[in-house]
C-alpha cells in the first residue's frame, strides 16, 4: 500500500508539473505575440511621429519664409531662423532652404553651399519645385533611420517660393527593434516566471496575505503611473516657460515683440512657475506624511465664510462652463483658527474636482452650516459620479478614478493632501459618491484652538 500511495503521488506531481508547463508556455507565446506586435507598431508609429513632427515644422517655416520674402527681407533671417530650430532639436540631420533665380540659377542656398550660388539648379531641384509636392524618402544616416523630405514653399499667389530640405534622424532603422524585441521577450520571460511563482504561491495562501499581495502590486503599479503622470504635469509648464523665455531672448525669430507683448509673456511665464510651484509643494507634503511628519500649520483666527466667498468668486470669475451656487449664513461671522494657506488649498482642490468632473452648464453647490463643534463646508456636483470602489480609494495617494488617456490632469495626491490637511486640524472628511449622478464631500472642522509655539 505504501508502494502505491508513492506512486500515485509521483504520478499526480508529473501530471501537475505537465500542466503547469503547459499554461507556462502558452501565456508565454500569447506574450510573446503580444511584445513582437507592439515593438512593430511602436516602430511604425514612431516614424509617422516624426512624420508629422517633420511637416509641422516645414509649415511654420514655410510660412516664415513667405512673410520673410513678401517683406523683402534678407534671406539672413530665414538662415537664422533655420539655425534656431536645429540647435532646438538635436534629431535634426539637414535643415536648408534654396531659392531659385527666373533664369534657374541658384539665388540662395544652405550657407555650407555658397558656391553653388549663382549656377544651375541640379535636375531634382528643378523637377521638385515643377511638381510642388511634398516628396518623402527613408534613408540611412551613420546606421540610424532617417526621413528625408522635400518640402515647396508656397508664396501667398500659389507660386513656388523655394525648397524646404528637411532630414531627421528617428533611431537605428534596423538594429533597434530586435533589440527592443529582445528586451521584451527577456522582461517578458521574468514576469512570466514571476506570475507562475505568484499563482502557485497563491494556492497555498488565503484572505488576508493575498489581499495584501494585491495590495502591493496595485501601489507599485499607481507609483509607476504616478511617475509619468508627474513627469507630463511638470513638462507641460516647463515647456511653456521655455517657449516664452525663447521668445523673450530671440524676438527677431517672430518679427520682433512690443511692450505689452512683453508684458503679457512675462505674465504667462510666471502663471506656469505658479504651477510649477504648487506641484513641488503638493509633493513636499506627501514627503512629510510619508517620513512620519505632520504638516505644519501656522494656526490664526480667520473668517471661514469669507475665506470660501473669495475663493468660490475665483472660480466663478475664470469658469464659465459650470454654475455655482454658494449658500453661506448671513450675517454671521465664521471665527476659527486654521492655517489660512492650508485652508485654501482645501477649499481649492475640492472646487477644482467638482469643476472638472461636472458636464458643461452643471451645478456646483457650496454650503456652509455652524454645528455644535465647528463649522460644516459640503461642496456637491452633478458630475460623473464614481463606483463604491473608487470611493473607497478616493484618499489613495497617486490615485486617480479615471486613468483613461481622456482623464483630466492631475498628480492623483490632491485629496490625499487634503485628507491629513483636515486631520492636522483635528477634522473630518467624507466622500459619497453615486455613478452618473455626481459626488458629495462634506468637511467638518472643528472652531480648533492657536498652534503651540515651537
């Protein structure tokens, strides 16, 4: 009998193993399918990228150019503002402009081939201006893909101005995507392996542990997409800043700027770096809750009623695509100690999510009510609402309801902030949330007391 139970256990461990190797291979071949199908569209749509990056840039030249020579300038501007763009965009191999004579001699060229100024434009020159279509070549640059693209200006009549020569290099036309399939097949080999040990693992574990596994990846997997999502809040400002500061530094490129043009560069300069700011501090406060910190409050005796008056009025003045209506006792006064900032912040983020999660023309509604022990601040839309779930995860830090590529911006840390903003106050918040029908946060802080010195 002894015998027999060992080989039915040999047996039923083969069997098990048979199988396992069995899944094992054919989650690794729909993976394998799925990274050999992504690098080739990747690479695909990385060349249509540069495409469309390319063209857009010919437009703006093109026009440059136009208004350059309508205004009998020197073609030395259109060569300087040839030279901004390639120093801009290291990817840029080639980037000239030639211009013909009546008699098809060459009347300006790049300025490497002066001597040819003044001869007789080469056949391809001349066929290219005749055809006045966009010509688009692929081509190896020092092993790496290039597209080559012969780009006519047209003047304001229709008439051929000249010839855009346009090379930009987009990667290793050969080399990169083996070596991109390589590493995919690689990673996915590791996670394969990974989620086969995870999955037997799994089998031997109940409730709790496996909660918690689950728990793990979700966090590791809202860090990742935190990371780009803070990248993309921190790039678009700083590209603004950039571009106007380039403007500032070099307004011949635009045709020179007055003073009020100044004025209003410098404006939207420092908006961006208003932004810039306030996302550097949203990510020192996190730092602080994580190391174990409180966030530090600078308790005075404000009106909390006019506090959220002159905020609500705020977003009333620059938001025309929703309504608000603030209901607030009257003549009353709403003395408490808080920090006046934090407070703002408050008050700030929940508007803002009611702004950006409501229809057109929806109603935010803003009411505050004295209780026994403080005040009470509700802030409710008529948005698109969230599912129990998201509700339950709204205080998440780098959480966001709506991950989609269509979801509004934002780092996912904003009610976190808000949550140990209201809780350093000894308050409390809450969520209640109905999907396609809107969301409610309701805030009670307490009347509170000075902070201690330091």
């Amino acid at each position: 009998m002894q015998i027999v139970k060992t080989k039915n256990e040999t047996f039923a461990r083969l069997f098990s193993t048979h199988w396992q190797w069995i899944f094992l291979f054919a989650i690794l071949s729909i993976f394998t399918g799925f990274a050999i199908w992504s690098v080739l569209s990747m690479t695909q749509s990385s060349k249509e990228r540069f495409q469309l990056e390319a063209l857009t840039n010919c437009k703006v030249l093109e026009v440059a150019i136009a208004d350059t020579i309508s205004q009998h300038s020197s073609y030395d501007a259109i060569q300087n503002r040839i030279e901004i763009l390639i120093r801009k965009d290291h990817r840029i191999v080639r980037l000239s402009f030639i211009a013909l004579a009546p008699d098809n001699t060459y009347r300006h060229v790049a300025s490497s081939l002066k001597t040819r100024i003044g001869k007789a434009a080469h056949e391809e020159d001349l066929e290219a201006i005749a055809s006045g279509e966009v010509i688009f070549l692929e081509e190896d640059y020092m092993d790496m893909g290039a597209l080559d693209i012969t780009y006519p200006v047209h003047g304001p009549n229709g008439n051929i101005l000249g010839l855009i020569g346009y090379t930009v290099s987009y990667g290793k036309s050969s080399i990169e995507p083996v070596v991109l399939m390589a590493v995919a097949v690689t990673v996915i080999l590791s996670l394969v392996f990974y989620f086969v040990y995870l999955l037997r693992r799994s089998f031997r574990q109940i409730g709790e542990h496996e909660k918690i596994e689950r728990s793990l990846r979700d966090s590791d997997r809202m860090k990742t997409q935190f990371i780009a999502t803070a990248a993309h809040e921190l790039r678009t400002p700083l590209c603004s800043v950039l571009g106007y500061a380039d403007m500032l530094l070099h307004p011949e490129t635009i045709g020179g700027i007055d003073a009020d043009q100044q004025k209003d560069f410098l404006s939207e300069i420092h908006g961006k770096a208003e932004a810039l700011c306030k996302i550097v501090d949203e990510l020192l406060d996190v730092s602080r809750v994580e190391s174990g910190s409180s966030i530090p409050l600078d308790k005075k005796q404000h009106n909390l009623w006019e506090i959220i008056r002159k905020e609500v009025g705020h977003f009333q003045l620059h938001t025309d695509q929703r309504l608000f209506e603030l209901t607030l006792p009257e003549n009353q006064e709403a003395l408490i100690w808080v920090d006046r900032n934090k407070l703002v912040q408050i008050v700030e983020n929940l508007a803002s999510n009611a702004v950006k999660f409501s229809h057109d023309r929806g109603v935010i509604r803003i009411t505050g009510t004295l209780t026994e022990s403080g005040y009470r601040l509700v802030v409710a839309d008529e948005g698109i609402g969230m599912t129990p779930e998201q509700v339950e995860r709204v205080f998440d830090k780098f959480y966001r309801a709506d991950q989609s590529n269509t979801a509004v911006g934002g780092l996912g840390l904003g009610m976190h902030i808000v949550q140990h903003i209201i809780k350093a106050h000894e308050g409390d918040i809450r969520v209640v949330s109905k999907l396609g029908q809107g969301t409610i946060v309701t805030v009670d802080l307490p009347f509170g007391k000075p902070s201690l010195p330091d």
